[in-house]
C-alpha cells in the first residue's frame, strides 16, 4: 500500500496491559466496533490521499473511524475532537485504594 499512514497494530505489545487480547474480554463491544469498521468500504477515505504516499503521514483511516465510532457511542459530540477516544480506559494498577 503505497499511501503514507501512520502505523497501528492491534496485535501490538503494550506496557500494560501486554496485549490487547488480555485487557478486553471477548465479548467486549470494543470488538464488534473493530469488527463492524472491518466490514465498512472505506474505499472513499484511501482515495483522498495520494496514491503516491508523498506528503505528512495520515492516521489509517480504519484506526480513525475506529476511534469516531468509539466517540458517538459515548454520546461525546465529534468537533470536540477524537483523541480523548482514542485513549484506553484507565488500567488498574493495584495502588486504588478503591
């Protein structure tokens, strides 16, 4: 693919929780959202960019429909932004006192 994104792996290592698959149990919706963006044509965003790949690098389009998504579902209104969305849910980390 010769478009200029930004990278993102679902399968990547993370700190904590090491992956994914271990932080969301399976029936989780954020999931079926991964799932659901999977199955839209997205075709309209790619031919946006150039084809080429010259020019800043872009977030992958599916990462950031992934992450709209996840905004509209909690009810947040988009021109505020989607980066708050785009951040995982507080991990504990054994110090809550809760």
């Amino acid at each position: 693919m010769p478009q200029n994104f930004i990278s993102f792996d679902r399968e990547q290592q993370l700190l904590l929780p090491p992956n994914l698959k271990d932080w969301l149990p399976g029936d989780h919706l954020g999931w079926f959202m991964l799932d659901t963006v999977e199955a839209m044509d997205l075709s309209g965003f790619y031919r946006a960019y150039r084809a080429d790949g010259h020019g800043r690098a872009a977030h992958e389009p599916a990462m950031t429909s992934r992450c709209c998504c996840a905004r509209m579902r909690r009810g947040s209104d988009l021109r505020v932004g989607i980066e708050p969305a785009c951040q995982p849910p507080p991990h504990p980390t054994g110090d809550d006192p809760h």
